[in-house]
C-alpha cells in the first residue's frame, strides 16, 4: 500500500478507500460528497475546513495501514 500524501485529490482517495470517508467526516470534514472533491486535494479541503493537514494525513494513514492486515 502506498501511503496517502496531502496531495492526493480527495475523490480519487475515496474511490480507492471509501471507508476513509468515515475517518475524515470524524474529524470535521463533512463535505466528502460534494463537487469540489472532484478536483480538490485533502490539503485544500483541510485548510478550508480549518484542520491540521498533517494529522489529517496521519490519521488516514493509520487506518488504512490498521485495515490493511485486517
């Protein structure tokens, strides 16, 4: 498994792993339907929600690493 960065565009992060969507609507992201996810990094869409990117980052990756052996 390659690990998430803050530049993967957020659709294509959750069309590989939608499970993450969970994990970000956790942490304050609730916008993972919307358009902008077509096009928008998991940077940008931090910064717009006002959350660490790279705990953020952290997180993802954790569960997916977590799920991975699952």
């Amino acid at each position: 498994m390659n690990a998430i960065t803050k530049d993967v565009v957020i659709a294509d992060l959750l069309m590989e792993n939608p499970e993450v969507g969970d994990v970000l609507v956790s942490m304050g992201m609730h916008c993972i339907g919307c358009p902008s996810t077509q096009y928008e990094s998991l940077e940008m869409a931090c910064y717009v929600h006002m959350l660490d990117v790279d705990e953020v980052v952290e997180c993802v990756n954790a569960f997916l690493e977590e799920n991975a052996t699952a």
